[in-house]
C-alpha cells in the first residue's frame, strides 16, 4: 500500500472562504467516490492556528505504484489539482506502508 499525503497552504490573501477556494475544496472531497484506485479518502480544512500548520490536507491511499500513477492522471483528480494551483502552493509525501 502507498500512502499519499498532501498539505496545502492557501497563497497570502487568499482566504478559505473565496468561492473558488471553496470549490476546490469540494472538488477534492469528491474525489474518494470519483476514482476506483483510491482505497482511503479524506481530506480537511486544519482546524488550529498554529504558526507551522497548513491550511487543507489530504490523506489517501493506493495499492501501489500503478494504481498511484493512475490516481494521478485521473481527469478528475488533474481537474481538481488545477484549481488549487492558481491560491496554494502544496507539499507530497508519498510513502509504502
């Protein structure tokens, strides 16, 4: 199994409630029932204001390296990638547990 994390933090004068921001987060919450590759799905706005904190986050998971490769180059998943890309910039972890 792959773990694949992502932390997100929103650019500065961004906030969470702008509608675009807010779509995005929806398009990510709804991509647990999107694609067959994942096996776990969630996904979040932090709920603490701690100074290292990040803003949203992802935590899933896939069988493997394949099934990664194809959560990746998932229309929806590129879709709801592209979004965050024009308010956030965002760390990976990809790891075998």
């Amino acid at each position: 199994m792959i773990r694949h994390l992502v932390l997100f933090q929103l650019n500065d004068g961004v906030s969470p409630d702008e509608p675009r921001v807010q779509e995005a987060a929806r398009a990510f919450m709804e991509l647990g029932d999107k694609i067959p590759e994942l096996t776990h799905w969630e996904c979040g706005w932090n709920i603490t204001d701690r100074p290292i904190a990040r803003d949203f986050a992802i935590n899933s998971a896939v069988a493997d390296r394949d099934a990664l490769a194809r959560y990746l180059a998932h229309p929806a998943h590129q879709a709801a990638a592209a979004q965050w890309r024009a308010f956030a910039t965002w760390v990976i972890a990809d790891y075998e547990f």
